[in-house]
C-alpha cells in the first residue's frame, strides 16, 4: 500500500486483504478532485443544457446547436411543469382559501405567446407565409397537449388508443386554427380603401385580432380541452366496471347559476352504452359545469325535447376520441372554402 500514492485505484490479489485507517488530520482528499470536477461539469451540463460553455476543449459548431436545442427543450419543459403545477395545485387552492373568487382560471406564459405572434405577423407582413404558420400552430397545439398531460399524464399506459385519438384531434384542431388566423390577419394587410397598410398600421390592428385568439380564446380552448380530456377518461373509466355499474346518471350543476338547457337533464339515468351520451354529456355546450357518475340505479325516461342539442365542436362525445369535431368554426369554414374553389 505504500507504493499506491496518489493514484486513485490499486490492485490487489484473494490472499490480500485491507483496512479502512482513520485519516491523518492534515490529509486534503487530493486524491479524488479530479472526480470531483469531472462530476460536477459532467452533471452542471445536464442540467444547464450548456456544452460549448463548459466544454471548451471540444466545443464545435453542431455541439453548440445540439446544446441550444437542449437548453430550448429543458426551457419549455420547465414552463411547462410551472404551468401545470399552476393549474392543477395553486390555483385551486388560492380559490379554495377564498384569496380568488371561484371561476375558470388558467395560467399562461405571455412572453411565449407575444414572441409567436410577433414573429408570425412580421412573417405575413414581408410575405414570408404558408397555410399553417409554424409558430401559431406550435403555440395551440403545445397548449392542448399540455392540457391532456394534465388529465392523463406522459404516461399512455391508462389508454394508448384514446390518448393517441385525443393528441392527433387537438394537432388537427390546431392546424386549422393557426389556418384561419392566417387567413383573417392577411385580410388586414389593406385597409378598408383597398390601400396597403404600412407595417406600424398593420402591426397595431393586427395585434389585437391575434391576441384575442392566443390569448382569450386558447384559454377557452384549454379550459375545454382539459374538461373534454377528464370526460373522455371518466367514460374510459365507466367502461371497464359497467359489469357492476352498468348506467350513468346526469347530476345537478356545481355552477352558482346553473343553466336551464341543462337542469332538465338532472337525474337522467340511462345505460353506459346508449346512444343517449354519444351527443349528450355533460360539456356539450360551452363552460358547462354539469357531471356525470356510475351507477346501478333503475334507467329514467327522457322526452325528446328536453335533450338541447350539444354545441357546434363539441357535439361528440370525447370517450370518442374528439376535443373538438369538424363542426368547429375553425374547421367548418375552412372545408366551406376549400368547397368554393
């Protein structure tokens, strides 16, 4: 052992063996400071995303972009997990302690969606355009799918043929959003003389019509998506014990002023696989706040008339696989133009 130094390992044979000794009190642990930086680079790196900052001896060009792409996805996913955590956790609580009246609050990321709006007008502005803009559709769809990794996590072992239905609805959904807002902020390009606007002009109008569909509207759209997810799951969930809860009954609204369309339903009972709830469903028509639950209590009648068709969008049971149909706006008049050429 007296020939070992400062070297970091030795070798010995099965006859061998060795103590552990009580270290001399000025001994400084030389030994393992290599180990030490290597570690803390190594694993400051990983969390940092940097590489080209902290590797400087084999730093190139693709590390660098390889590095940026890294730090831009730990960014967003961070965002995203302080937004979740927002919506799910604090606010909830913040209600529940009286600090907030009660209502539907989301927690958005403004800078992110300012940055995507301003880069997509400047875009349509010098011409620079496609069908979908890139940055309007990522802004959507990130947040859709934020909203049912809320509901059923990253995980798709709950119901990876729902999960996957529901993901590409809202991809799809998304697309013919960011379709129709190109669409409209183009139509802003001229003024009402048929004038071209200069940039400032159409800057300043098209601010406004953009914000009100990234940021008024995606937050309906979140709201609904989110309880169109948690409807979809609770009649996933429905299915796999109707052998002992084989109906769903319609309960009362936990909205303070509750709806009239939907009061008649209240105590409806029918069975889990009637064709009743592929249309009529609790979140049918716009912020409804209306629920459902299994039971094995006898089925009720319903006239016909009391049954108020569901809302354009979102007139098909989630459990089917749409947040949103084609009978959205969005898409609806998109497939009309698409009709007319």
């Amino acid at each position: 052992m007296q020939d070992v130094g400062a070297a970091a390992w030795f070798i010995i044979d099965n006859e061998e063996h060795f103590e552990f000794a009580k270290a001399t009190a000025n001994a400084s642990g030389d030994v393992y400071k290599n180990l030490i930086n290597l570690c803390n680079n190594e694993i400051s790196m990983a969390v940092s995303g940097a590489i080209i900052g902290q590797d400087t001896l084999h730093g190139n060009r693709s590390k660098e972009q390889a590095a940026q792409k890294l730090l831009d996805n730990l960014v967003q996913s961070d965002m995203t997990m302080v937004k979740n955590y927002w919506n799910t956790t604090v606010l909830p609580a913040l209600i529940s302690i009286g600090l907030i009246p009660a209502g539907d609050y989301r927690f958005l990321f403004n800078e992110k969606i300012d940055k995507a709006i301003d880069k997509t007008l400047k875009n349509i502005f010098d011409g620079h355009t496609s069908l979908v803009p890139k940055d309007l559709y990522k802004l959507t769809n990130d947040t859709l799918q934020s909203a049912i990794t809320g509901v059923f996590g990253l995980d798709y072992a709950e119901n990876p043929e729902l999960i996957t239905k529901l993901r590409t609805n809202v991809s799809v959904f998304s697309a013919f959003k960011a379709h129709r807002q190109s669409h409209l902020i183009h139509t802003l390009l001229i003024d009402q003389n048929g004038t071209p606007r200069g940039f400032q002009d159409f800057y300043a109008i098209a601010k406004k019509v953009a914000e009100k569909w990234n940021k008024h509207w995606l937050r309906t759209e979140y709201n609904t998506a989110t309880a169109r997810a948690r409807t979809a799951q609770q009649f996933d969930a429905f299915q796999k014990t109707k052998n002992i809860y084989p109906n769903i009954e319609w309960i009362p609204s936990r909205a303070a002023h509750p709806r009239e369309q939907h009061r008649q339903l209240w105590g409806v009972i029918k069975p889990i696989d009637h064709p009743f709830w592929s249309t009529h469903y609790p979140g049918n028509i716009w912020n409804c706040k209306c629920s459902v639950q299994r039971t094995d209590k006898a089925t009720t009648a319903i006239k016909p008339r009391y049954a108020p068709p569901p809302a354009k969008g979102i007139d098909k049971n989630p459990f089917s696989g749409d947040i949103f149909t084609t009978t959205h706006p969005y898409i609806a008049k998109t497939i009309r133009d698409i009709e007319k050429q």
